[in-house]
C-alpha cells in the first residue's frame, strides 16, 4: 500500500512559492466559512516517525486562524486520564462546532504503541480497530468532518533524517520523544501500519496517504486536501436522508402481537412497611461500605435513572444517595444542555460527567432521552436517534471495558398510578412545581413511549450494562429493588476487581 | 475563642425529631429558590476531626435536593492540579449561578495541613490567610452566597472517639484519611486553628463555630444557619450600591493635565524591512528554543493581547505562534462568554484556560474586558470594574507565584493609523468581515477609553505582571517588540526556574 507514498512526488520551491498564497485564502476562507455553518472538522495527523508531522501541523498553524484552531498531543497520560474510561481523553479534545481541532496522532499513535510493545494481543488490536471505525462512524454520523493524514517515508530516507537530527546539536528539541526509538524498526511499523490503515480505511472517514519526503509537496497536498474537504462538506446537502431500512419488526396490527415488554411487569408487587424499613436499614449499611470498599479498590459506578414522569426517579436517586457517603458520588440532572454541550456530539456531556476511579456518577434521565423524549417527540430526525442504539452500545462498552459498573434502571407505573401521582402533586401545595403542562402532554402520547421503551430494552440491554425494569407503582417495592440490585452488582464487581488486580 | 463551642448545648431525640420536618422543607423551599434567583450557593465545612464533617455533609445532602448539590472533596492533588496555580482545583469546584458547592475543607484543610507540617513558615501562613480573605471578598462581590462552618470539639470527646472508632471493626470505613493521626495533636491544632478562624473571620465571610459534641444539635444548627444565611440573602436588596469613594483622581480641567500614559508613547518608531526581516529569523529561531526548553523545564507561559481595534493583536499572535511549536501553545479568543461561563464569577472562565506546566496560553483579549470594554460601554456596575482592578491583580500574583511567565501587552495606534486602517479594511474585499459597525461606535468614545487604559496601566502594572505598550503603528516595530520582550522574559524565567529546583 505505501510504495503509492514512494513515487517520488516533489514540488520545485518556486511552484510551492506560487501556489501558496492563494491555497492560504482559499483555507483561511473555508476555514471562515466552516465556522459559520457550525461544522466540527476534526484532523488526525500520524505515520511514521520523522515524517514531520510537527513541522506540517505548525504549517497549518500557520496557514489557518490559531483562533479557532487547537492541537492536542498525547506525549503522558495524566492521573486523572487513566482514572477513566480510556477514550476520555480524546472526547475532551473534541472540536466544537465551527473550530478545528487537530489530533496529534489521536488514537492511531496509542494504538500503534502498544501493539508493537506488545500491550495488545491479536484480539486486543482488532478490538481497537473494530472501536477505532465505530467511534468514527459515530462521530461523522453526528456532523463532524473528520479529516485523516498519513504521513509516509521510505525506509532509507527516515534513517537518513533520523541521523541528521542526532548530529544536528540544535534540532533535538524538536524531536517528539518516540522518533530516535522507534526508527529502528522500520519494517515492523509499515507492516503493522499497513494493517490498520487498510482496516480504518472506510467510506466516511478515509485515509489520505501523504508522501512526506518532499516538505513542500507534502505541506501543499495537505493543505489543499483539507481545503477540498472542507468545501466538498460544506456544498453537499446534509439533510437527513430517508431511512432506507425500517429497523423495527412490522407488527401484527391485533392487541396481542402488540405487547411489550412493559407488559410483563408485574405491577402488583409492593413491599409492607416493616419489611421496607428492614431492608432499608441493612441495605444502607452495606451500601455505604461497599462506597467506602469500592474507592479503597479505586472502582468506580455509573447509574442511569429513567422512568415514566412521576415514576419516582428523585426518591430513588434519594435513597441511594443517603446510603452513599456525599463525598463519593455527584448526582447529575439531565436537562437542557448548555450551548457548549449542544455545540458537540450529543455524547459529549456524557462523557465529561464520567466519575473518576472510586466514585458514583448517578444520572438522573441520561443518554436515553435520544431514543426516547428526544424520539417520540419528534426532536431528532429518525435516521439519527434509529443509530443511536448502536452508539450507545458502543458507548457504554467501553464503560465496561474500564471496569465501570453500569445500573441502568426504568421505574415502571401504570397509567393509573400515573394519574394519581399527578392528581396529588397538583393538590399539595410544595409539590405543584413537580407538574407541568408538559406532563399531561406526554400522558397522551403513552403508547408511543410504550414502543419506544420496549425498543430501547431490547436493543440495549447488553450483557455488560443489561436494563432493570422496576415495578414502581410501590414506591417502597422499587426502592428496596434498586438498592438491592446495585449493592449486589457492585459487591460482585469490587470482589472480581480485587481477585485479578 | 473555641469555648464558646464547649457550653455542652444538645438537643433531646425527640426535639430533633420535631424540628426536622420543617427544616426539611424550608431548607428545600430555600435552595429552590436561590436556584430561581440564580444565586450561587458555597459552604465550606471544616473543623477538628472526628467532629463529623462526613456525617454532616450527608445530612445536608438527604435533606437538600441533591440534583443542585456538588461536595468536593480535596484528598489528593492530581496531576493536572499541581500543574496548574495552587487555587485552580477549587475554580473547578465552584458552584455556578443557582447551584450549592459544598467544599470539604476547602482551601482550609490545605492551609492547616501544610502549616502543622511546617511546610508552611509564618510569612507563608500569613501570605495564605490574606490570600483567603482577598478570594472570599471576591466571591462575595461577585455575588456568591458564602456560607462558612467551623466544627468543634473539646480534646477530651475528640480523643474519646477517634478511640471508639478505632475499636469498631466496621467503622473505620467512615473515617477520613487524616482522622487518627490529627487527634494526637489537639492543642497544637486549636492553637493554629484559633489564628485562622479568627484572621478570616470577616464581614462578608464570617465563620459560624458550630458545637460538635451533641449530633442532633450540630446538625440541625447548621441547617438553620443555611436556611437563615440563603433566605437573608434573598430578601436583601443587591442592588449597585453607589461608589462611596471615587477611585480616580479628580484632574483640573486644562488638557495639559489630562495627560495618559498613552501620549508618552512614541508612535513614530518603525523598523525597515530588512532590519525586520533579520530580527524575525533570530527571534522566531529563539522562541521555538525556548518553547521547548521551557516545556523540558515545565515552565507554563500565559500572555494577554489587548489594544485598540485595529492595532494587529491577531497579527501579532500570529507571529508569535509561527514561532512556537503548535503542539505547546494554546490560542483563546475572549469574546461573549458561554451560558455556563457567564454562570460563574467573571474570572472563572479564564481560570479554566489556564495551561498546564510546560505550556504556553495566549490570550487574544482578556479579563480585562472588565476595565476596558465594560466599563467605558456601561455594562458592569461601577463599583464592580472599581473593584476589579485588585481582583486582577490578586489573580495574577497567584499566577507569578506559581512560577507562569505572565505577559500583557497593549498595542497602540493613533487615531488616524486607526482611520485608515479601518478604510484598508472596508475596501479589501477579504477584510471587510473585520470591520463592523460597533468598531465605529467604540472610535468615537476614544478619549473614554484612553483614560481606561491609562488607569489599567496604572493599577494593574506591577511588578510580577508589568504591562508593555508597544507602539503599533508600524507593524513591523510591533511585532519584534512583542516577540524580544516574550524572548527575555521566558528565557529569564525558565533560566531561574532551573537554578533554583
């Protein structure tokens, strides 16, 4: 694959004299032009080492408006990277929409560290690259435009480069810290190079193989290809498409072939009141150990609440968060996002609520609402929230991979129930705020939430983060259910992390 | 002073039991509340171990809504904290408009620590509580309710605990990292523990002693103090006060006397082509050295650009950045602030840009929109940019004292470099995007804000953080002033930060 980066292509310095000036306003208006239309463009630069990929992305610094415009390297890992799931820091390099963030080796440079280090097995690099293409189909499907440059040298001039360098007593500083390493095993990059550039290689997201042994071909060919990119995103109408595979089963239009899985529940269930105190009292002691237990072990917990309006979403949260010492979780409401969350992918503000090693993050409605309000309501155009299913699942494995303990839990009323809860909040005085116009509006739409939860469990409920559906119509019941299933997940998983450490 | 937290006040069980529904709900009703008025809410808990910090927050966590409620705890410094001003992790933790903070120690717990292991000598204690009262003032001002408790204990009942939890298999999951080994020192603590309550207990600020001995007494107290402290605060009138003191001199009318710093300055210096061209090389070659001698030496680099419209801040940068290595610098333009931004106080957003060590931020416009655009435009209260002129600077000091480089030029034309500047730029057709109405608006308040920037130089040159006017007309002048005087100050900087390690 790379001998189509050995051609020799070279640029006379009077052609590159020439023809700079104008690629520089051609892409300082693109760039003007790309921020206006709010679009993310999101650069990889990587390949091999002594390449110059440094020396290209000061160009580009040079060439476009620093001011919209932020590189991000990855030379260390700090503390508070490794405490989280190991995509975290890259989600925190995000672009948002209208700047240009250009990634310093991005994930490719990890990836290729550690499989020629031997940190990965065969499965753990094809893991990674299966992760690497979801992760960018995910996020050109949300609207960045992704933009991927190998640089590639030939093995004779990388040695003879390298050895330049070591004897130039200036030019040291300019050296990443990798490049004198790893030159000396040329042939074992490109082979492992060509492997993942092959498998990362897709139709969203492309490689440009760039011949880096003429600097000013190579800084003119990356310029103008980032111009062209640019425009040809911004000319093409991104409307949403049409869905061109139905992804829900057409179903028998009778009652009967219309049940869902809300339909099992077993709503009846409900806990007396000494019971419920009996529980409460040993699930709290344990609860708070298994906090104190799980930030000794450094392990850390995820919990997503959802649930029908007035399911009783807060006093469950509540009674979790009394067993739990304050200093170990937040509780995070999911609302609105703010401009700079709206600005990005819209798991982005997942992310950066993720808990670092040893605590709780409990998400009062969360991810969900993309599949679910954000469906039903017409918010997100279909093709986005019917691909969410996948993104979330990938999401939420990578949680998993990292060691998270993942509760997902949807407290489940009944119509009935529903409408009394209502009734009696409109009558108590301190609780009229909890009830809104919007309430009784999404009453009237039960049966499409029906649908929509239904799908949303079944999609995604994995073995890694499975759905717990409550029957909450006795508030004690779903308490002492929630309490019990996150007491029991986290004890098995604090255990399984202290045995294999 | 901690006597009067040694009178033996309790409460009975049942009194608590009576009292506590009602706190509940006022408590609510009140955090409800400052969350409508976009009040936000901190609470600092500290006090001597074993008086039930831990305990308290949580009550105060059952009883508040905890959606709106974040605890930040300070039990290890990451790496990404240490590389940054020492008071960066708690501009993390800040509460924003409407929501409570409650921070566990707070900026208390270090100052204690790091005096009883005399890592701290008395000029540096003494440099701390100033520290404390200057940042708490600021909050205050800038309209964040502070609300301050101090937990006591006698010696007899601390020891009388840390004993019995030292018994008891199970609780000492409870226990803070530093409980037991604090307890052996009671008398020193209270001695150090008296200065320090006593030197930051302030108007604005106060501390309120809370008796520790009896739970049910502490925990209800607290509660109401919380409750009175918000409730207070939402009844009082926070309108502008009227400046009771006028800032600035009052001058005699002659125009002779109404000289600014600005008429010294001398606009006619330009620098040839040729010499410019010389200069640049040498300078660009030294600043790329630098860069990464100060990225070895983790030395961090913030520099602020200000001046007229016009005047070539972007240029400028723009040279400085060619300079520098694109991995290790940052470009943040200040322009409207994001919804979570102007959510805080005015300084955090660029508290929250600071670099880590080794890194260098450029600040294209700064905080001091504040004195310039914000007050000659009328859109802060006068009392809030008179005030900002000492808030900065305490800003900055915190900066110098972390070892950062901090750089803050002004770059000046004349108003008719100005004019036909800006007549250039209406008639290039690429430029005209950078022209707009408002910098015609802002032309004719000239003689507002040179006597703004005049009084900016002024108060806040000092000596850690002097301002540079640099005379703008010729560009090329400009821009090797601005790169020679970040040169020499960098190459100062890292020079000394490696003879002293």
């Amino acid at each position: 694959m790379f001998e189509a980066a050995e051609l020799g292509r070279c640029l006379s310095k009077s052609d590159y004299r020439e023809a700079e000036p104008e690629l520089r306003a051609r892409l300082l208006d693109a760039q003007r032009r790309a921020r206006a239309a709010g679009v993310p463009v999101l650069l990889l630069i990587t390949g091999v080492a002594g390449a110059g990929k440094g020396e290209l992305v000061n160009r580009l610094h040079e060439w476009l408006d620093s001011r919209n415009l932020r590189t991000h390297v990855f030379w260390d890992e700090t503390d508070e990277e490794k405490q989280r799931p190991r995509w975290w820091r890259y989600w925190r390099a995000m672009p948002a929409a209208g700047e240009i963030g250009i990634l310093f080796g991005g994930w490719y440079a990890k990836l290729m560290d550690d499989a020629r280090h031997a940190r990965l097995d065969e499965d753990g690099i094809e893991g990674e690259l299966a992760r690497i293409r979801q992760v960018e189909q995910m996020l050109v499907d949300g609207g960045t435009l992704l933009v991927k440059f190998w640089l590639h040298l030939p093995g004779r001039e990388q040695a003879r480069r390298v050895e330049a360098r070591r004897r130039d007593p200036k030019s040291h500083w300019r050296m990443a810290p990798e490049t004198a390493r790893e030159a000396n095993h040329y042939d074992a990059f490109i082979d492992l190079a060509t492997r993942v550039v092959r498998e990362t290689d897709t139709g969203e997201a492309p490689w440009y193989l760039i011949e880096a042994t003429d600097r000013p071909f190579r800084d003119l060919t990356v310029g103008q290809t980032l111009q062209r990119a640019i425009e040809t995103r911004l000319s093409a109408r991104r409307e949403p498409t049409d869905v061109t595979v139905s992804h829900a089963p057409a179903l028998p239009a009778a009652e009967s072939a219309r049940t869902t899985i809300l339909d099992r529940v077993d709503t009846d269930l409900a806990l007396p009141k000494p019971e419920y105190k009996r529980h409460k009292q040993t699930l709290n002691a344990r609860l708070n150990r298994l906090g104190w237990e799980g930030f000794e072990a450094r392990h850390p917990v995820v919990a997503v609440f959802e649930g029908w309006d007035a399911a009783g979403k807060g006093g469950t949260i509540r009674r979790l968060t009394e067993a739990l010492d304050a200093r170990l979780y937040t509780v995070v409401p999911i609302a609105q996002p703010s401009d700079e969350e709206a600005a990005h992918h819209y798991l982005w503000r997942f992310w950066r609520q993720l808990p670092r090693d040893g605590y709780w993050t409990l998400f009062d409605r969360s991810w969900y609402g993309r599949v679910l309000v954000e469906r039903v309501e017409g918010l997100t155009p279909e093709p986005d929230w019917a691909r969410a299913y996948h993104e979330i699942n990938t999401f939420e494995e990578q949680l998993a991979e990292h060691g998270v303990t993942l509760l997902k839990f949807w407290l489940h009323i009944t119509p009935d129930e529903q409408l009394q809860r209502f009734e009696a909040r409109a009558e108590t005085p301190h609780k009229q705020h909890k009830i809104t116009a919007e309430d009784w509006r999404n009453r009237e739409k039960w049966s499409d939430y029906e649908a929509a939860i239904n799908e949303m469990v079944v999609r995604t409920s994995t073995e890694f983060a499975p759905w717990h559906i409550i029957p909450a119509n006795d508030k004690r019941h779903a308490r002492i259910e929630v309490m019990r299933i996150a007491a029991e997940a986290v004890a098995r998983d604090v255990k399984s992390k202290r045995q294999s450490p």
